[in-house]
C-alpha cells in the first residue's frame, strides 16, 4: 500500500496566514480582501498594518491564530473589519464602533479640521459647538479633546448611537465636557446660542441603498445613511434647525454626497448663510459645504 502523506498543516507563519486569508475572502468576493485582513492582522496582533512585512516569519501562537481565524468567518460574511475588531482610530484615537452608528471615515476627520481651522469659531472663551447626529460621537469627542475650553453639544435621534457617544466620550475623559440630546439636528439647543453646528448627517438617496457595498448596506444602520428620496431630507431640516441654534456670525460645516454640493450651496443661501463655499475630501471631491449665518 503506497505511503499516504500527511495533510498540509495549516500556516502559522504570519506572512503564510495573511496570504490564505486574503485569498480566502477574495473567493468570498470581499473587496480590497487584502487591505481588509491586513487591517483584521494589525488589530488582532496591536501592530501598525504597514509594519506588518516585518513580521512576516513570526509564528503566530493559538490565541492568535484563533483570533484571526473567527474574524476571517466574519469578514467572509460581509461584516465591516471596523466591526469585527470592536473599534477604530479617527484623528488619532481609538474610539469604539458597532452597529448601532456609522463607521468613522477619513472625510469625517477632514470635517472636524475644517472646524478647527475658522478662527471665528473660537474667539469667545468657552464657545459652544454642536454635532448633529453623532453616531459614535467621532466629531464631538474629537473637538472636546482638541478644543478643551469649548462646549460641545452632541444630538442624535438614536438613544443606542448616544449611548455609544457616550461611552465612548467617558473612554478618552471628555464626557463632563459633552451634553448629550436625543433628538434630531439641532432641537433641544438654545436659540442663538452656537457658535458652530458640525453635521455628518445621512446623504445617500433611498434608491440607491440597494447598490452600498455589502458591508455597509448589510450592517451599517440604514437610518444613519437613508436621505431620503433626494438624499437631503435630513439635511435639510437640519440646515433649518441650524438657523435657530447659531448666533449671528455663527458657522456651519456639513458632510455630503459628493454630487450635492450645488443644491446644499442654494439651501444655505436661501436660509440666510453668506460666504457659502464647497470644501473638497482627500479624493478631490466636493464633500463639505461651509457657511456663515448673517443672522435674521
């Protein structure tokens, strides 16, 4: 009887592993399936991704193997990376992420330094903020740790979404400095009273939900992307709320779908916003809208 051999045991190697993973979800049809388990790697072993070439002859030990093979399953699922480590860093921080909010986006992070960067907004001593729609809490836990003198109101019309601003806020120290309001845009805030309302609000036409990519179509919350029928239902009444909430002079700062930018231009114009201008994203696409509010 001729000799049987042995079967191939499975990689240890992390360069092995990192290989037959990515081919794995590629199979799966995941996109950037290498990028995505690279990323699943870095978090499962708290290494950076590009320093993970350095590692590549290091045998991986059970825990970590098992780590790294439960997150594969899910990833082959469809599920975000973003989700399946339980975090994600946004300018700097890690703050923690599921499915009760949006995932943190770099274009996001470009939103909060276009903030930063109007000197107008931070000529009083303790000037007032809001972020309308938190979600995870991103922007507002972000102005509070970079602008410690200023007041941040949080608003989302998700409790769940807030009780994870919330957490994590209390995470990085900064929830004292944070009033957190359920509701939508900016309602609950003084009249007159902002100095700047940040809004990374849902943007995405309801036909088009259908087309998302899996990952976020599946596991994102649809009421944090639905826009409705034009994507800018949900703008738009925030826009409104905005008027009430900013003092004269005030500024707003809104994230949008990069072919909006000419219908929220003329929104803001016709509520009285002047030096209405189209920021662009890392991409080079018109993604924010900015204004100043000239007052009644």
């Amino acid at each position: 009887m001729p000799d049987v051999p042995p079967p191939a045991a499975a990689p240890r190697r992390l360069g092995d592993v990192l290989a037959a993973g990515a081919a794995h979800l590629e199979r799966r049809g995941v996109e950037d399936a290498r990028l995505v388990f690279e990323w699943l790697a870095a978090g499962c072993l708290d290494c950076p991704r590009l320093e993970l070439h350095r590692q590549y002859g290091r045998e991986l030990g059970d825990g970590e193997l098992e780590a790294l093979r439960d997150g594969l399953r899910r990833l082959a699922r469809g599920e975000p990376v973003q989700y399946v480590l339980g975090w994600w860093e946004f300018r700097g921080h890690r703050l923690k992420v599921d499915g009760r909010a949006l995932i943190p986006r770099p274009e996001t992070e470009r939103l909060v330094q276009l903030a930063l960067d109007e000197p107008a907004v931070w000529t009083s001593p303790h000037p007032m903020v809001a972020d309308a729609g938190t979600g995870s809490g991103c922007i507002a836990v972000s102005l509070a740790l970079e602008r410690p003198a200023a007041q941040i109101v949080a608003s989302d019309p998700s409790r769940e979404a807030l009780d994870l601003a919330r957490a994590n806020a209390d995470a990085l120290g900064v929830a004292p400095r944070i009033r957190f309001v359920c509701g939508p845009g900016c309602g609950g805030i003084e009249t007159a009273s902002c100095d700047a309302v940040l809004a990374n609000l849902p943007y995405i036409p309801t036909s088009a939900l259908a087309s998302l990519p899996r990952h976020v179509r599946e596991y994102e919350p649809r009421e944090a992307l639905d826009g409705g029928p034009d994507g800018l239902a949900v703008i738009r009444d925030a826009a409104r709320d905005a008027v009430m909430a900013l003092r004269p002079g005030g500024r707003i700062f809104l994230e949008i779908g990069a072919d909006q930018a000419t219908a929220v231009r003329a929104l803001l114009t016709g509520l009285g916003f002047a030096d209405v201008r189209e920021e662009l994203d890392l991409a080079g696409l018109p993604r924010f809208v900015c204004g100043r509010f000239s007052g009644p």
